[in-house]
C-alpha cells in the first residue's frame, strides 16, 4: 500500500510540474501569483488524503466537498497532460521537420496561450461528458449453454456487479440506481467481484440498505478486492455482509444443488503480511466437476494450474481503463481488459468493466455495467 502511494504522489506530482510550467508560459506569472498556484496545486496533489482525514474525523460536508473537487480535478489535470503531451510531440515533429527541410513551419506551431487552452477546452469538455457517462449504467448480457447445468433447473441467471466503490462519492442516488438496474435484471443469484467498498467507507452503514434490499433466491455472494484491503478487512467485510453478502474466502460452496461458486482472495493480501492457507486449485479442485463452476477473482489473471478446475472466472479491478487512453496502459499489465473470453477446456472468463468509478467521478468511453450472465443446459440452447 505505501509503495502504492509513494508511486501515485510521485506521478500525481510530476503531472502537477508539468502543468505548473504550462501554466508559467502561457500567463507569465508574477511571484504573488506563483505563490497561490503552488499553493493551490498542492492542495489538489494532498485531496485525497485530505479527504481521507476530514471523513475519519467526522467532517462529512468538507470531505464531499474536497473529493467532488479533488476527484475532478484529477479527472480534468490527467486528460490535459495527454491531450498537451500529444500537442507537445505534435510541435517537436513540426519542428523537426522544418530542422530537416530547411523550411520555415512556425505558422503551424500553437502560441504558449493557446497551446494551454486548447488541451484544457477538450480535457474540460471530456470531462463534463464523462460524468454523466459514469451515470449510464448499462447491462451486458451473455448466455452459456452447459451439459453441467441441470436442464431441470431451466436458466440460472447470475447478475454480477464489481468494482463500485462505494464510499464518499459513490453512495446515496448513485447506489439506489445501481440497486435498481441488479433488481430489473431479476438474478437468481447475485456475485460482487470485489471492490464493493472504496478506501472511505466510515459512517456509510445506512448505505447498506439499497443492495440490502435485493433478494435472488439463491443469494448473494462477495470477494475482497483491494480496496476491501485499504479500507480497512474488518471494516469492508461488516459493511459486506450488511448488504446481505456471504463473503467467500479461499472456499467454494454448492448452491441449490446446481452450480458451485468458489470465491478468491486479492493478492494484497499477501502484501499485507496476511498468506492464503489454501491456494486456488486446492479450493477448485475439493469442488464437484460435475457441477458448473464459477470462480469469482477480482483480477483477471489466470493461474494455469486452476485452467481445467472452473468453467467460468468472473473478475473486473481493470474499469476497462475508466477514462480513455487510460486503458492502453491498463492493457498493458492486464492484457485480457474487458470483455468476454473462451479459455482451454471449455472454460470461459468474463471482465467487468465496473460499476462504479474510482478517484475521479467520471468514465469516458467505457461505461458502467451490470453483467447477466445466463447459464442453461445445451439442449436448452439448441431448441432456441
């Protein structure tokens, strides 16, 4: 967690730097004015902690405040650091190949003004976009069709929420409606594929209610993420279960005679000094292969020595990046990002791109979802 946060300060910083010396070219600032710039950027580099400080100790409207303003804030600096730094290679290629040809370019060079209002007009805009889009929950739906599904059973519909960070910003309105949107769905069994909690979750009890209030006949049942870690284990596990979840930990459990559901620890658990007693084949392999195996593991990774003991890992953690580019850096460290995948042996993995948002309250070109999942036998699929 503290290399975590060493490595985010030290970027979040870097970006700040960045956008100070754009700021120092495009106005040419007296010393007073530099003074409340530093002053006013730091402010915005230490907001979460801020935040963080003003919700334990009780100061609610000040750490909404803080968060609306420091979240967006994020939200609006990074988009503006890719949109200046694609301008800024732009300008070096122009330059370039005037160097080369011998030809004067400087018409097609953005002045230091516009070059810094041009990048914050469309990080501005996307930003204004991408908080309603955040907003847009959409349902993804896919069916699987199984010899390991009872055809008695008919449809086994699991409806599967992640990474909803519920906490200073999402909560209230936010979370009624994400409530409202699983209930439409009508889930037979309802899966949260970690970060249920963000890293604020202190005086949210009464949040519970909403998921509280969905009741799939066969239940509802939860994973840590890493955020359950930060938050505090104990903490995120009671507010867990107050909405109604049974939280599976390194064990897997037969539901209604008809599927098994095997649930995962994040690896930060690990990073925490806190080692798995069991690893994940050993919770796989003391499962009936008989049975359709689902496996919900916040991150989508793949161990190659579980590929053969499930039939369908549920994971999320990746937002599918939240804000474009965002997500070819994502992609980089989890390669299988969103989306549905066929794995050997029949296997199959669905990414979630998330319910809710982290840090910023916004998404761009990668909305929030629920995900229905549909599993029928497959001689139910060939009469369709």
């Amino acid at each position: 967690m503290s290399l975590f946060l060493l490595t985010f300060f030290l970027i979040y910083g870097g970006v700040h730097l960045y956008l100070f010396a754009k700021i120092k070219g495009a106005f040419h600032p007296g010393a007073a004015a530099n003074v409340i710039l530093i002053i006013i950027l730091l402010l915005m580099i230490l907001a979460p902690i801020i935040v963080r400080l003003c919700e334990r100790y009780g100061y609610d409207t000040l750490a909404s405040i803080m968060s609306y303003a420091g979240y967006l804030w994020m939200g609006v600096l990074f988009l503006f650091f890719v949109s200046s730094l694609l301008l800024d290679i732009y300008h070096l290629l122009i330059r370039a190949g005037a160097l080369v040809s011998h030809r004067d370019f400087s018409d097609l060079i953005l002045s230091p003004l516009y070059a810094f209002l041009l990048p914050l007009i469309i990080s501005s805009g996307i930003n204004a976009y991408g908080y309603f889009e955040a907003k847009d929950i959409r349902t993804e739906k896919i069916t699987i069709a199984s010899p390991k599904i009872p055809e008695a059973a008919g449809r086994i519909r699991i409806v599967q929420i992640s990474d909803v960070h519920i906490g200073i910003i999402v909560r209230g309105e936010r979370l009624k409606r994400i409530a409202e949107e699983v209930k439409k769905a009508q889930p037979d069994i309802l899966v949260s594929t970690g970060d249920l909690v963000d890293g604020q979750i202190d005086n949210l009890t009464e949040h519970a209610i909403f998921l509280r209030d969905v009741q799939p006949r066969y239940g509802k049942f939860a994973i840590t993420g890493n955020h359950e870690f930060y938050a505090g284990l104990g903490q995120a596990l009671d507010f867990t279960r107050s909405a109604g979840f049974a939280i599976l930990r390194e064990e897997g459990i037969n539901v209604a005679g008809a599927i098994n559901l095997a649930g995962v620890d994040d690896p930060t658990v690990d990073s925490l000094g806190l080692p798995k007693e069991i690893s994940e084949k050993e919770v796989l392999s003391g499962l009936s292969r008989r049975h359709f195996t689902v496996l919900l593991k916040h991150r989508p990774v793949l161990e190659k020595d579980s590929v053969g003991y499930f039939d369908l890992q549920l994971s999320g953690h990746t937002h599918n990046g939240q804000i474009f580019p965002f997500n070819f850096i994502v992609r980089r460290y989890y390669p299988l990002i969103t989306g549905y995948f066929n794995l050997p042996n029949d296997a199959h993995l669905y990414v979630s791109r998330g319910t809710g948002t982290w840090g910023p309250p916004i998404r761009f070109l990668s909305p929030p979802e629920i995900t229905v999942i549909d599993l029928i036998h497959e001689r139910t699929a060939k009469t369709k």
